[in-house]
C-alpha cells in the first residue's frame, strides 16, 4: 500500500495545480493526506528524485513537481 500510495502522491502532484499550491503552503500536510510512509516524506523532504523514482517507478515528468 505504501508504494501505491507514492505513486498516487507524484500523480496528484504531477496533475492537480491545487494540490501543488497546497504543498507549497503545507507540504507536511499534503504528505499525511496522501498518507506517505515516513521513508517517503523524508525522500521528499530531502528532495531525492531518484530515489522517489524508483520506489514509485514514476515518469521523469512528474518527478519535478514533487521536490522540495
């Protein structure tokens, strides 16, 4: 579930402008709505694309939302 739930984050992201605004003003709170597991958040927070990447299995052109 974990994964599925990265991956469903990076979509969101990648694809929702109102959520890229929300995470610019909150990202913790963006990441607990989409329920990361905390070895995701802090792949978040440390701004580790491909890490990111390769957990999710993410497209290029979604990873650069996502970055802090």
């Amino acid at each position: 579930m974990s994964k599925e739930n990265l991956s469903k984050f990076i979509r969101t992201m990648a694809e929702d402008p109102e959520t890229r605004k929300q995470f610019q003003d909150d990202p913790e709170a963006v990441m607990e709505k989409h329920d990361l597991a905390e070895e995701h958040r802090k792949m978040v927070r440390d701004g580790d694309k491909d890490a990111l990447q390769k957990e999710a299995g993410a497209e290029d052109a979604h990873m650069n939302f996502i970055v802090l």
